[in-house]
C-alpha cells in the first residue's frame, strides 16, 4: 500500500466587521463563469498571520504556493499599514486568536462555502506542500466528511478525540463544514481554549461528531492511503 504524505514544518468581540484587501490586477471573469454554471473548484487554501508576520511570512508564503495554488486568503486580526501586493487580505478587526478562528470559518461558510470542495488552513509559519495538497484533493470524494491533518491529544488528556495541530495544516471538507455550520455560534460561547487549533478540534469533534485523521483509505485508487503530514 503507497502513502500520500503532505509534511508541513512550522515554528499562529461579538459584532465585530471584516475588512477585505485584494491588491492584485488578476482577471476573475473564469471564477464568476464558473459560479454561474454552479461548477465548484476542488481547493480553497487559507493562511492564518497577523499584521506583524503577513509582510514577512505572509509574502514568503505566498510566494511559494501562489504559482501552484489560484486560489489563497490571507486571515488576519488587524490590518497591516501595506498590504503585500498580489494578496486577498481579509481582517476581522481584533487579534485574539480564537476569535479569529472562528470568525475565518464563519467568513469561509458565508462567503467561499459554495465555490470550493475541500478547504486547506496552515499558519503563516507553516511549509506547504502546495502539489501534494492539490494531488490529495483530486483522489477524495466531495461529499466525504473528513478532518485531515496531525493528530494530537488534548492538552490534559480529559477530552476525547483529537484535533488537527495547526503548525502542519490541516484539510477540512465542504460537507464537514456544512455539518459544523449551525453550531457555529455554540462553539464561540461554550467552548474554552488557549489554542485555536484545539478549539476548532473540540467545536468538530462537539457538534460534526468528527476526529482528525492522519490518513484516508481511498478505495478508488488502488486502495491508497492519503496523508496529509507525518
């Protein structure tokens, strides 16, 4: 049995608004075609940075993936004074790292929910593997409910299931997100965490009833076993 591995490497107030930034010069008329014949691309990538890191890590970042990847989101808490040129930057106005957290889902599910199949979160420190990711994703079924990425055991070791670490990234599907989405709201008020990673971990595992997963069995292709990070 082969293995698909995408290793990553890193070192990431109610009624608050978004604030969005595209300095790029890039034609979206195929997006919107698309969009109009309801045809959904397969993959949404969105790096989670901050005003201090987006015009180091952030533009290091995209300098790697954007050439692999059409379609990459900056999130951050607070607008930097330049926006890096050929990035969609999209503030939520407060640097708290679980409100940020929730408000990046929030914002995916509003706005991106029904153009993409599967949705690709790294940290701004993270290495990734753009192509690997890409591969990944042509190989899994749309409407397959999964959370993919490094397992970890909750800090404490009381709460069951485990999550996602967000130093290597993680996958999340349209159909998982879709589950989560009305218990959203749920989350950001009973669920306390220092993490953001484990807060999203506890929100899915809570209410999507879902774990992460360090690998995929995909019938459909030659019984291979797809990993997103070891």
């Amino acid at each position: 049995m082969s293995h698909w591995k995408l290793c990553n490497h890193s070192g990431w107030p109610h009624g608050a608004h978004f604030s969005i930034s595209v300095n790029t010069n890039n034609a979206q008329r195929a997006k919107y075609i698309s969009t109009e014949l309801g045809i959904r691309e397969r993959l949404f990538v969105g790096i989670l940075t901050s005003k201090n890191t987006i015009n180091t890590l952030g533009v290091a970042v995209n300098r790697t993936i954007s050439h692999h990847l059409d379609n990459v989101v900056f999130f951050t808490g607070m607008r930097s004074r330049k926006i890096p040129h050929g990035m969609v930057v999209v503030t939520h106005g407060d640097e708290r790292l679980i409100w940020n957290m929730f408000q990046t889902i929030k914002y995916i599910l509003e706005h991106y929910i029904t153009e993409y199949d599967w949705f690709y979160l790294a940290q701004d420190d993270t290495y990734t593997q753009a192509d690997r990711i890409k591969a990944v994703v042509e190989h899994l079924s749309m409407d397959r409910v999964l959370y993919m990425g490094s397992p970890e055991e909750f800090i404490g070791g009381e709460m069951r299931g485990r999550y996602c670490y967000g130093g290597f990234g993680y996958l999340l599907s349209r159909s998982l997100l879709l589950r989560l989405q009305p218990f959203l709201e749920n989350c950001r008020n009973d669920i306390l965490s220092s993490r953001h990673d484990e807060w999203l971990g506890r929100c899915i595992i809570d209410y999507a009833d879902t774990n992460c997963v360090e690998e995929f069995e995909v019938r459909s292709f030659a019984f291979s076993s797809l990993q997103i990070c070891k």
